[in-house]
C-alpha cells in the first residue's frame, strides 16, 4: 500500500507496468492475472471483494469519484503506487487509458460449479468459438443482463478474461460466472449429464426462439461470426431455434442474438402456466 505522499512512478520501464503490459497480450498459465482499466471497473473489482495485487493511479487533478475509490483502496489495504499520466499510457493496453490501471485475481469457474445440482432451474450460455474478444464481452454482459446462470466459453473462443472482453463486459465477468472448457465434446457430454438440454442457436432451425418451450435447465448455445454453431454442436442440440428474420439479412451480431433469444426465454416461461422461471429471472 502507498500513503499519501508516496513517490510517484515515473518509470516506463519498471517492472510492474511491464508485467500489466505482458498481460495485457496475453495471460498465461504462470500469471492468470487480469488487467482492469477504469474507475468503474476497479470500483467493481472492490465492492465484489476480487482480489487487486496492484493498482496505477494518476491522481493530478483527479475527479471526485477517483479521489474516493483510492481512499477506499487505501482503507482496504490494497497496494497503490501513485504515477504519472505516461505511465499509465504505457501500462494500460486502451488506446486513450483512464487514471486507473490494476493487476486482478480472476479464475474461471468450473463447470460443474456453474451448474446447479439436481433439478434446480438452470440457464447458461455456451459461447462456440466467438473469435472477437469484444463480442465474448458483450455476450457475458447481456447474459448477466438477462439473468443467465453462467457463461461456458467452448473450442477457440477468445480469452473472457483477456482485457478486450472485460471492457466489453462492462463489469458482468467479475460477477457472472465464466467458465473455459477446451473441449466441446466434453461439456456437451457433461451436460446431457446434468440434465441440461441444449439449445442451438441456428439459422437452418425451422422452430423460433418465440416458439420454443424453454426448459427449466437449458443451455443456449451461440456459435462463431460468419460460421455459426460447430455441426457437433448442432448434431447433439436437444432442439435447434432460430430468430426470425427480415427477407435479405442474412445474421445478427451473436451478442445481439443471445440477448433475444434469453429475453424470448423470459417471456416464454412468464406465459406458459406450468414453467418455472429459471435462472432467467
């Protein structure tokens, strides 16, 4: 921790901005740091309890909310070292950095902890292969919007961890549990375990997102840009649905497409008399 008065940082090349930069590109097995940049997602990180190792600060003529999350910082006992605007511009990975850059603790969850026991209701979102670490943000946020149970990043998805996601998330993967499972076959055999029936998101499907009964325990399964869902994926969905669309348009952005097709599961189960609300609330 840094009281008050501390020297500032004024060195590019001190090892810490390094390390934020290394990780920045890339996290690796030996340092599963994750990098947060901004006061709204630091302040997240703070209220949720996730454990900060080191913050960056740039406090000359810092605002009123910045002043406030770093006494807070402070109080909690968390390492803050004061530094200067460049070295904030050369630890953060954003392109136009805020004042605030830290260094968390944050693990996937297990997939068999994202996944309630017995017949407790369930809803995940299994992420096929997205390639654009903003889409997998985005994707994580709407399922915390839409009161998803947890997200499974499957095959070659970008990292939901990486610093790209987490800004797209706004906040929901520090929250929202996020899991990465390498193989698909894997988890869609655990969840055909768990009594989770997938349902494939597909615009071959016959039956929409409207129409379809939405089980208590489902898991929504969205696939890569252009591609869409892996056949495997397709071929041991429980049901395939589509969302209905205009003559000529072709797809949606696949986090605008979850976000329809939970907030259709919404609906659907607030109607149908004998359905449960699941974890969609």
């Amino acid at each position: 921790m840094s009281a008050p008065g501390a020297p500032v940082l004024t060195s590019r090349t001190h090892p810490l901005v390094q390390r934020m930069r290394r990780q920045a590109r890339g996290r690796s097995a030996d340092d599963p740091t994750v990098v947060l940049d901004g006061v709204h997602l630091v302040a997240m990180a703070a209220d949720l309890g996730v454990a900060l190792e080191a913050v960056l600060v740039d406090q000359a003529g810092a605002s009123d909310e910045l002043s406030r999350l770093v006494a807070h910082l402070l109080r909690s006992g968390t390492r803050v070292t004061p530094a200067t605007a460049a070295v904030l511009d050369a630890a953060s990975p954003v392109q136009s950095p805020s004042r605030i850059v830290a260094l968390a603790h944050l693990a996937p969850t297990p997939l068999a902890s994202a996944v309630p026991a017995g017949a407790a209701p369930a809803t995940l979102v299994l992420v096929d292969a997205v390639q654009d670490p903003g889409n997998v943000g985005a994707i994580v946020r709407t399922a915390d919007a839409a009161g998803a149970s947890a997200v499974v990043c499957v095959g070659s998805c970008a990292d939901p961890f990486g610093w790209k996601a987490l800004r797209g998330s706004m906040g929901s993967t520090l929250r929202l549990p996020v899991c990465i499972a390498p193989s698909l076959d894997d988890t869609l055999a655990f969840l055909a375990h768990a009594e989770v029936d997938v349902y494939g998101l597909d615009a071959r499907a016959t039956l929409g997102v409207d129409d379809a009964p939405w089980p208590n325990r489902v898991a929504l399964a969205v696939g890569r840009e252009g591609a869409g869902l892996d056949d495997a994926i397709c071929a041991g969905a429980t049901t395939l649905i589509r969302i209905p669309m205009r003559d000529g348009v072709e797809s949606l952005n696949v986090a605008v497409a979850t976000g329809i097709a939970l907030y259709a599961a919404r609906r659907v189960r607030r109607t149908t008399p004998d359905a449960r609300i699941g974890a969609v609330r």
